[in-house]
C-alpha cells in the first residue's frame, strides 16, 4: 500500500475548479510526493515550468486576501507525444485523480490525447491492482457515472473493483481575473510573472464527494466530506445557492450594480434573497428531503446554510462580478436550472416561489438587455428587440422557446407568475 508522503496526484485541466481547489488541497495536505497535470494550454505550461513549476493562488477571506505558491507541479501537454507519455506514466503511478473539464463531453475527446485513453493505459500498465480514487468535477449531477461507464468499455472488471470515480459537490466560489487594473487594485498575485491572470478562490473548501468504497481506502485529500447521497445536496447546491446567486446577480444588474458585493448595501435584494433562500428554496428541499436525517435539511440546518452562503456571496474580496454571474442566460433560465427549476421544486412541495419568481423575471429582463452575447444560431426566435415589447403573449412564447418541449403542468404556473414579477419591477 502506497504511504501517504509517496501518493502520486494527477488531475485533468488546469482551471480555476483544478488549480485552486483539488490541486491546491493535495499540496496543502502533505500527503502527496507528486502533482502532475494535463493542460493543453502550451503557453501556460511553459510559463509554469519557466517559473520553477510553482503558481500563485489568491485566497479570498473575510478580512482580506492572502497569496499562496503552489510548487513541484508537473504540467504536460497530452497533444504532445513526449507528454503524454510522461502523464500515462503518472497515472500508473497515481493514488488520486480529479477531472475539472468544462463539461463531460470532454472526457473521450483527443483520440489519444483523451483523458479516457490517458487513463486507460496508465491504469492498464499496473503490474499490480491499486486502490485509486478520480474526482469527477464537471458540474454534473452523474459525471462519475458517465466517467465509469466510458473506462468500463477499456478496463477488465477486476481493475475496476480497485478505480471508484466520485461525484462532488462544490460550493466553492472561484474564477479567474485577467483585468489588469483589477489585478492592480485588488493587490492580486497572477498565477506566474508571465501569465497576465491572477487566480482568485475564496477560502471556504467544505466540497462534498460520494461516499469512498474502496476497502480501507485513505484519501490524500482529506479536507473533502464523504456522503453516502449527493444528489439531495447537490439540489440544494443548484435550488439552493446557485439560484440564489443567479437572483442576486440579475437583481444588481437591474440596479446598475458592478459587483455581488455592492448588493450587500441594498437592503431589498438581500430581504428578497433571505427569503426566496429559506422560506422558499430551503422550505421545499426540507419538505423534500427531511427523512434523510441529515441537519443541512432541518430548518435551523438549512437558515445556517443560507446566511453562511449569503455572507460569503457578498464578500468583497471575492470581486464577483454581475455581469460573470449572470451570463449564459439561455442555460440558467432553462427549465430544470437554477431558477425555473428550483421554482417547480417549490411548487411540487405545495408552496409558492413569489421572491424567486423575481428573480427569474429580472433574469428575463436581463436576457433580453444582453441578447447579443447570445451565439445568434442560438438566439430565441421570439427574442424581443426590447424590454418594453413584453406582453403577457410575448412573454410565453419566449419562454416556451427556452424551454424547449419537455415541460409540464408548472409552465401554466410560471409564466404567469414571471409576468406578475415582471410588474413588480417596473420594467415591463
């Protein structure tokens, strides 16, 4: 068995997810001899290796920022055949991996450069079975599952036994800066002298992963919470607080507000935020949730969980802009998302979403300000030229658009109540 000080880290993509959470807890762990990663980025791993393989990270916390230098860390290029050996190499030898792609679609892509057949022939070349554990971290609700099913059409079941790919719940919030006057004023460190970003996490890392079977398996990264059910916690990570920040978001645009931060002096968006976050988000996953027996899904559980997250979203160090938030409208005002979709939630546990439904309406109202970032082989047909065209008629047919044609019995509900919302606004 591979001793702690010995474990070997590999992780897939060098984003902000990557970089400034898994990669960056192996290394404050102790517990890890060597951290290797694959970035197709040429210019980024050459400007790490230039810098003594070592990157900065910014860590946003209540009172301030502080700066830590990631060593010892291992990039390669899995386009280049030289590299991509030295990671198949490294996942021979690995104890722990984590996958930070931008989306699940990206596992099987490359040919052999795919981190699918990266993994394949790193774990085919184990002379003996190893206990490894993959950190699948794509944002979705089945990444390890789908990560699973694409190894087990390379790898003998035996081996499998001894690969387990886990699901993650994160709550971290992190991005990247490349504003240079930002990166001035906030005192940022960038991630090497030569890569004009700087990376920005906040210093929360309660990250919640599916439970570890391997028998008598011991992570490296021992910080993350081991939990038998993600998928209650993962709802309320999208009903919960990304809703809530997307609500914030539009509200403070329709504000002329730069920052989630400047929302915390608005003492409206907060009182609707607090609302629609506990007695609405919180009250339905309760409802939904309450004989699990864990104390997040308990009504003192669940008000902590949404002031600690209320706190922590306006925090000024984080410079989370409102504009970064509330991007990706077609997607966030989808109908299983983040707000049309934690609004069924309330709805399907009989109760009323009356704050989130404003949310939802200055999200409409943002979409349709912002409508040219939208890619226009995507842009909605019924699409309005402007925020003072919406009718109750109009309004349908734009959301119906969105949605697409698996909705139910709530769109009867929603559409109504947006257009409610949208009065309250003043903008329609």
């Amino acid at each position: 068995m591979t001793t702690m000080k010995s474990k070997t880290f590999v992780g897939f993509g060098f984003g902000a997810i990557q970089s400034g959470l898994f990669l960056f807890e192996a290394f404050l762990s102790g517990n890890f001899e060597r951290f290797v990663v694959a970035e197709v980025d040429q210019a980024v791993i050459d400007a790490v290796r230039a810098n003594g393989n070592r990157y900065a990270v910014n860590i946003a916390r209540k009172d301030r920022i502080d700066q830590l230098t990631v060593e010892g860390v291992e990039l390669y290029n899995p386009n280049v055949p030289a590299d991509r050996e030295e990671l198949i190499e490294a996942v021979a030898r690995s104890d722990e991996m984590a996958t930070a792609l931008p989306s699940v679609n990206f596992y099987d892509i490359g040919g052999p450069a795919a981190v699918v057949e990266i993994i394949r022939q790193g774990i085919s070349r184990r002379t003996e079975l190893q206990p490894t554990i993959i950190y699948a971290a794509e944002n979705h609700n089945h990444a390890a599952g789908l990560l699973h099913e694409k190894l087990a059409e390379h790898l003998p079941a035996q081996t499998l036994r001894q690969l387990q790919t886990l699901n993650t719940v994160i709550g971290k919030m992190s991005g990247v800066i490349a504003d240079e006057q930002t990166i001035g004023g906030m005192g940022l460190t960038t991630i090497t002298p030569d890569i004009p970003r700087a990376m920005l996490v906040e210093e929360f890392n309660r990250i919640l992963i599916s439970r570890i079977e391997l028998p008598g398996y011991r992570r490296g990264i021992d910080v993350l919470l081991e939990k038998t059910d993600l998928l209650p916690f993962e709802e309320a990570k999208l009903f919960g607080h990304n809703a809530i920040h997307a609500l914030i978001a539009y509200l403070a645009e329709s504000r002329g507000l730069n920052t989630i931060a400047d929302a915390a002096g608005d003492t409206e968006i907060m009182d609707t935020a607090r609302k629609a976050f506990i007695d609405e988000c919180g009250a339905a996953l309760i409802r939904k949730h309450d004989g699990l027996g864990d104390p997040l899904f308990t009504p003192v559980g669940f008000r902590d969980y949404a002031d600690d997250l209320l706190e922590r979203m306006v925090c000024p160090y984080l410079n989370d802009l409102v504009w970064r938030v509330g991007r990706d409208h077609l997607r966030k005002l989808g109908y299983d998302d983040r707000l049309f979709g934690t609004m069924r939630v309330v709805l399907g546990q009989g109760l009323t979403p009356t704050n989130l439904a404003i949310g939802a309406a200055a999200g409409v109202l943002s979409m349709i300000r912002r409508q040219d970032e939208i890619d226009a082989k995507n842009r909605p047909a019924n699409m309005l030229p402007q925020a003072n065209d919406l009718s109750p008629e109009k309004l349908r047919a734009l959301l119906l658009e969105i949605w697409g044609p698996d909705t139910d019995s709530h769109a009867e509900i929603l559409i109504p109540m947006t257009w409610k919302a949208l009065q309250t606004l003043g903008d329609a």
